[in-house]
C-alpha cells in the first residue's frame, strides 16, 4: 500500500478570512488522520492574500496537539528566511512536546516576492546570491556540535539541547535538492505540483546518488495537486477554481480563490487558456479512478516510496471530499 499524505497551505477563498481558513486546517488534519493518513505538512508563503499559512511552526503544533499519531511537519520552512538556530531550537521544541511526529521539510526559495523576502530578512546578514547551502551546513553543524573549537559557534548549542532534530527532508522542483538530500542521506520532495522539471529524472537521480546518514534508505515523497469528486463532471467544475488562481499567479495577481461559478464565469484569453492547458499537466482532476489511472505511470516511474497530495479548491467541503475519495482508492487504513 503506498502511503498518502497531504500538504496544505491554508488556502483563503473569495469571501473568506484568514483564520476560517487556518480552522479548516485544524479541521482537514483531523480528518486525514482518522481516514489514515501519514503526514500532514503546512507551508510557508509570505504576503500571498490566497494562503494563510505563514509561520508553519505555530500551525505544526496546533495541529499536533490536536492528533494522536499522524506525523506533522513542514512542507516546508524556507530556510533562507530564518537564522538557522532558530530553526533548530523551534522544531528541537516541536519534536520534544511530541516527540517521533514531527517533519522538518526545508526549501531554498523564500516563498514570497523579493521585497518581501528582503523585509522577511533585513535584520540578518543578508547575503547576495543563494545562501541556502551555507545555512543548510549551519544547520547540520549546530546539530552535530561540529564547529572547530576555535569558531565562535563552536559553544552554541540548540535548546533543548536533549532533543535531537526531527527527520530532515529537502523540498525541490528540479535536481539541485534531490543531488544535495542524496549526498547527506536525508529525505527528499518533489514539487511535481508546479515543477517545470522532470519528476522521474530528480527522483530517479536521488535515488542513485543517496548515501547513507540520518537515513539508511532514500525516502522519495511526490507531491502532486489533485481535484478529486465523486464523478468527472464535479471533478471538473470544483477544479475551475484552481484554472483561474493559476492565470491570476501568472499575471501577478495573488487573490483568494474564486468559487467555481466566478471561475466559469471568467473572460479567459486565447492566453488565459493556453496557461490552463499546460498547467493542467501537473494537475489530476476526475473521479477516483479517473485521478488513479493519471498518477499510477507517474508513481512508477517515479519510483516514490510515498505520495503528497494538495488540494486548493473553494469548498471547505469539497476539499474534505476529495481527500476522502482519494483514500478509498488508495485503500488507506482508516484509524479507530
């Protein structure tokens, strides 16, 4: 049986608000735990008025205290807007209150625009280019206590310093993670959901390059976006949401998301429609059966030992629906 997860990122909808959108978070974890579930990873996007969920860490534990045993985690934090300390010292927090649950997924880009990543970090050392790497090693270092003696870290430890940091995994949309997650022997995710790269080809080169460390064996998670309904039809209609949030992103516009009749309703251009019909390839949309028979070639060809589902539609409800389906025909183990 191939283990389900989910990524969510709080979507804010048309004449909704934030914090309803923050409940049914808290509300969609419940419910995939008990339809069996693995993972349950949150996000980090910044002045996006279509996603609420900007500091992963306060969700990861809300959502944690209010589960038994799905794992939560981040999906992920981007590293380049944090100190690393920091980094460790909440999720050492994270893993001691619930310890064996917790995920730490990291990325490079900073899931914002760039005066916004610029105001996220202004009051770091901001360095020119991507530092991702540099605080990655960081990172590692406070963790494995392996500063020389004569570097000023060298006598810096992450509180609580009893707790060892949760499974590590490296989020990307092209090679560059998949190589560095190999190297050290950690997890890896791929962004099938809005990767313009090969998901076989990034999978495919983690797998052959991974080397042993805090993992024994490559754990390769897809993540793809699937609208799933009880027929096509609905499939279709409830995924007019995402149709029109992608051609607003493409044109810069960051809104809430439409409801399906505002998205039918929408003057689309020759354009408009060119940017559905190739966004369309890394979405899977239709009845149960329908969505299995698209993603099963991707799953074997990818070879993922795990798959990550995200769904942002309008309907609080469908959304629930569709995580449903998707469990029936994956034939998860519902929990008691």
């Amino acid at each position: 049986m191939l283990p389900l997860s989910i990524l969510d990122l709080s979507p804010v909808t048309s004449g909704g608000s934030g914090p309803a959108a923050l409940r049914n978070s808290l509300d969609l974890a419940s419910l995939a735990e008990r339809l069996g579930y693995s993972r349950y990873w949150v996000a980090e996007h910044h002045n996006l008025p279509s996603v609420a969920s900007s500091a992963p860490e306060i969700m990861i534990g809300q959502i944690a205290a209010r589960t038994t045993h799905i794992r939560v985690g981040s999906g992920g934090v981007m590293l380049p807007n944090h100190a690393p300390l920091m980094v460790a010292e909440r999720f050492k927090i994270l893993e001691g209150l619930f310890p064996g649950r917790i995920d730490l997924g990291l990325g490079r880009a900073p899931g914002t625009d760039q005066i916004t990543s610029f105001a996220l970090r202004r009051r770091q050392d901001v360095r020119d280019g991507d530092d991702f790497l540099e605080r990655f090693q960081e990172l590692v270092l406070l963790e494995q206590r392996g500063f020389p003696p004569e570097h000023p870290f060298s006598k810096v430890r992450a509180m609580p310093a009893d707790v060892p940091l949760p499974p590590i995994f490296l989020l990307g949309s092209s090679d560059y993670s998949a190589e560095l997650a190999a190297m050290i022997g950690v997890g890896f995710s791929f962004a099938h959901h809005f990767a313009s790269h090969d998901a076989a080809a990034a999978m495919m080169s983690y797998r052959k390059r991974f080397r042993p460390g805090p993992l024994s064996q490559p754990h390769a998670i897809l993540a793809v976006a699937v609208v799933c309904a009880d027929t096509d039809a609905e499939a279709e209609r409830i995924a007019a949401t995402v149709d029109l949030n992608f051609v607003r992103r493409a044109r810069g516009e960051y809104l809430p998301l439409a409801s399906p009749e505002e998205a039918a309703a929408y003057d689309y251009s020759p354009v408009d429609r060119d940017r559905i019909r190739d966004n369309r390839a890394r979405l899977f949309v239709g009845a149960p059966k329908t969505v299995r028979a698209k993603l099963d070639p991707l799953i074997a060809a990818t070879q993922a030992d795990e798959l990550m589902i995200t769904t942002m539609v309008y309907d609080h409800a469908a959304r629930r629906r569709s995580y449903e389906l998707m469990a029936q025909e994956f034939a998860l183990r519902p929990s008691a």
